[in-house]
C-alpha cells in the first residue's frame, strides 16, 4: 500500500479530531480532581483546608491565563473556566481543548502540591449569557449544598462515628436539621468563610501602575490587566449581577 493511502486510511480512525465548538456559542471547560476524595483526605483537614484552596485556585487561574477565559470558578476539586463566543484557540478544536485543559490543571496543582494529581475535563456550551450564568448560579449552589453536608458528615465523624455511622445518619436529612445539628456542635454554618460556602470566583481586571519616564523626565501612569481573585462572593441575585457585569466587559 503507498504511504499517502496508508495515512489516509489511518487518519480516518481519528475520529473525533474534526469535532468543534459550535460557532458563537458560549463554552466553559470544567476539569475535576481524579480520585480527590480519597486524596484530600490523607493529605488535608476536612470539611475545608485553605492549603488545597489555595491549590485550586492556584490551578483556576492557570487555567484561566493559558485559555484566555473570560471568568473561572472553583469549588471543592473543580474548576470551571468560561469562554467567550469569540474564543479561537486550536480552532475551537473539542479533543484539543479538553486534552490541554486536563493537562494544564494537572501540571498546575502538582507544581505546587510538589506530587503527582490527575484531571479530567469537559466541555458544555451555551447559547448566550444568560445560560451561563445559570451554569454558573448552579454550580454555586452545588458548592454550598457540599459544604454543608460536608461540615455535617466530618462533624459527626468528629464524634466517633464510622464512616457508614455517619453517612447513615445523614440520609434524607434536611438543610434545617443540618445547620441545627452542626448548630449542637458550636458551628454556625452561615458565619463560615464565604469561600466554603460559595466558591472562589476569578477574573481579569484593569489596574494602574505608577511609574517613570526616564527620557522625559516625568512621572506615567501605565494600565496593566492583573487576575483577581475574590474569596468573598456575594450570592443568589448578587452574584448573578456580577456574573452579567464580568462576562458582558472586556478588560
């Protein structure tokens, strides 16, 4: 068989090479620790340890710098990065993104874990602001339904209770019964760190810079983009305003 027909042949089993991102829709790669259960627990404090936050964010804004994303979210071991309609990067190629952006939060959290940690990624797409926003709204309210039932599980392991005990006990437990149990234990859920309870929100803004003009002689005032990082989010209605400002700006 000629070398020309062989490669041919064979590039047709690459079959997921032509899949793209939809033209002008909305995306947002979400990468998750591989095994971060079992992982964080020999290595961190539980419910939360601001070691390992302080990881992902780290590998949020990794993230965030290397796609050019507009706005990144990170919550217990995943991270959601959102890319505007105009994103082009490897031809909107899906393998290409999906592969890159694992291996990105990967090489970013063990850079500074200094030990080996894995990522899977996704993507999901969306039609328009609002979708994403709605995205966005869900996973924090995800992060604040882990939070509590987290607080509630390691709360009661904190008592002597097996893991079975306690997961047992917690079955069809409601949020009332949930704060009032971490209530009897001294633990006011809503006075926890808002990091816990809503995330970490990450984005690019404009910032000025003081400095000098040597060959002029006078004082300049250059403006540099810098990401920030808000462990304060608001919530709800707030934060969907928010959400609406960061992803209709560009910085």
């Amino acid at each position: 068989m000629h070398s020309s027909e062989l490669e041919a042949r064979l590039r047709a089993g690459d079959r997921f090479h032509d899949l793209r991102l939809d033209p002008g829709a909305w995306a947002i790669v979400r990468v998750d620790g591989r095994n971060f259960s079992r992982y964080t627990e020999r290595r961190y404090g539980k419910p939360f340890d601001e070691r390992f936050s302080a990881l992902m964010a780290g590998t949020a804004r990794a993230l965030l710098e290397e796609l050019g994303g507009r706005y990144a979210y990170a919550e217990s071991d995943e991270v959601s990065v959102v890319l505007a309609p105009d994103f082009a990067m490897f031809g909107r190629g899906l393998q290409k993104l999906v592969s890159i952006s694992a291996a990105v939060a990967a090489s970013a959290f063990t850079h500074g874990a200094g030990e080996p940690a894995q990522f899977d990624s996704r993507v999901w797409l969306g039609t328009d602001v609002e979708d994403v926003i709605d995205y966005l709204s869900w996973r924090q309210a995800d992060a604040a339904r882990c939070a509590l039932n987290g607080w509630a599980y390691w709360t009661l392991r904190g008592t002597g209770r097996s893991r079975h005990e306690a997961a047992l006990a917690l079955e069809r437990t409601s949020v009332a019964a949930k704060n009032e149990l971490l209530s009897r234990h001294g633990v006011d859920f809503n006075a926890l760190p808002a990091w816990q309870r809503r995330g970490v929100g990450l984005w690019w803004e404009n910032h000025e810079r003081p400095g000098h003009d040597p060959i002029r002689g006078v004082d300049v005032t250059t403006r540099r983009r810098r990401v920030r990082v808000e462990r304060e989010l608001p919530m709800k209605g707030d934060y969907r305003r928010l959400l609406a400002r960061l992803l209709h700006e560009r910085t």
